[in-house]
C-alpha cells in the first residue's frame, strides 16, 4: 500500500513537473505571437492590396512557434457531463 502511493505521489510530482513546463512554454509563444503581431506592418495596408507573393514571403518569415492565428475551422467545444445538446454554429 505504501509502495503504491510512494509511486502515484511520484506520478503526480512528474505531471506537475511536465504541465508547468508546458504551461512557461505557452505563455512563452503568447508573448512571441504578441511581439510578432505588434512588430509586423500591417498585412494589408491604405489601397496597396498584398500579392500572393507577399503573403508567401510573410509565411516564410515566420516560424510556427513565432505566429500563431485562430483556427478556421469549428472545434467544438468540450462536452460536460450529460450535455447531448452541443451542436456546431449554423
């Protein structure tokens, strides 16, 4: 009995240990997303309309874990316990 809460105190020490890691890195991409979007001129600027080209070069200028955008598309959310109702938006 001691033996096995010895290893799921040991368990919950390591997935504490991995969550607050992942937790510093995702606030960490935040930040470089913010910093990003704050520093980049705007994507579409007066009457100048970008080119595939341009939009291209912006992509490759950006790594994955320096921008980040909203999905497009529907993620549905979380289901909660007896909840049958859930349906995506029209």
């Amino acid at each position: 009995m001691e033996e096995k809460e010895a290893e799921l105190r040991k368990e919950v020490t390591n997935a504490q240990g991995r969550y607050n890691d992942l937790l510093r890195t995702h606030v960490a991409h935040i930040e470089r997303c913010r910093r990003v979007q704050r520093d980049q001129p705007a994507l579409m600027s007066g009457s100048k309309s970008q080119t595939v080209t341009d939009m291209t070069d912006v992509a490759l200028s950006l790594s994955p874990t320096e921008c980040c955008s909203p999905p497009k598309e529907y993620v549905p959310p979380v289901a909660r316990v007896g909840s049958d109702d859930i349906l995506p938006p029209e």
